[in-house]
C-alpha cells in the first residue's frame, strides 16, 4: 500500500512562493557562479539571449526606419492638407518619431503630395499605415536580435491600436 503524500501548510506554500519571487525579483542566476558574469559574453562563454548579434540586423532596421520615416511623411502631408485630420495625423506623426528614435533615426522623408478629397486621403494613410504594421511583424519575425524582434513587435502593435482610431 503506497505511503500517503504530507500534506503542505498553507503557511509553507506562501513562504515558497514568496521566497521564489524574491530570488525572481532579485535577478539571481543560479548558474552565475559557474559560467561567470554574463558583462562580457567573450569571456565566459555566456550569451545574454537578447544581445544584438554583431551587424546583423543593421540593413533591417535601416529598411524599417525608412518605412517608418515614409509613413511618418505622409501623416504629417495628409493633416497638412486636411486640416480636420490634424488630430489623428499628428499622434500618428508622434508615434512614428517616437520609433524612428528608438531605431536610432533616418533622413526625414520626402512628404508625399496629397490627393483626393479627404476620405481617399485618410483611405490611403490607413493603407500605407496598414502595410507598415505588417513590415514590422515581418521585420519582428526575421530580426536575429531578441531585443529588437520585441521592438519591432511593440512598434506593430502600437501601430494597430492607433489604426484602430483612423
């Protein structure tokens, strides 16, 4: 006949849980003493999983920068042109900025001309803003960097929820 399991105090399961959240929230490693500090990878063999490989993803983010910079243009054209759509264009515009800095900048792009009556206008911002949020899910999912495929994925995101208020 098999032993009957102890039960666990509520007592002990808490003081676990708590004492499992402090070594957390502390940061420890357990295998720090034995790979070393993780400050220079080179040394002890360590690789922190969110370091940028080396140029790796410089010709990828340059392309998202100039993708981000382009659609950044044309929000700022299209409140320019249509005055009513300032509102909507402009944190558009501020959430782009936001990111090319994240990004490390681009030249500013060229502001395209604005045609049309103003639904075709906010039409084709929503179509440019649309294929920007898909390159950067694509750039997320190609990115060997972990750091900047979630950077990348928080920048589609961000895009999403502002597209959601054109």
């Amino acid at each position: 006949m098999p032993a009957r399991a102890t039960p666990i105090t509520r007592r002990a399961l808490v003081t676990g849980s708590l004492a499992g959240a402090a070594l957390l929230a502390t940061g420890c490693d357990p295998v720090d003493g034995l790979l070393g500090d993780d400050d220079d990878p080179g040394v002890s063999g360590a690789v922190t999983p969110t370091a940028p490989a080396v140029d790796a993803d410089s010709d990828l983010v340059a392309e998202v920068a100039t993708a981000v910079a382009s659609v950044a243009a044309l929000a700022t054209a299209t409140g320019t042109s249509y005055p009513p759509l300032a509102p909507t264009t402009t944190r558009l515009a501020t959430l782009h900025a936001a990111h090319l800095a994240e990004l490390g900048g681009a030249d500013p792009a060229t502001p395209p001309a604005v045609a049309g009556n103003r639904a075709t206008a906010l039409q084709g911002l929503d179509q440019a803003e649309t294929r920007l949020q898909d390159r950067l899910v694509q750039a997320a999912g190609g990115a060997e960097s972990g750091a900047l495929a979630q950077l990348l994925a928080s920048m589609a995101a961000a895009v999403a929820q502002q597209r959601a208020a054109l």
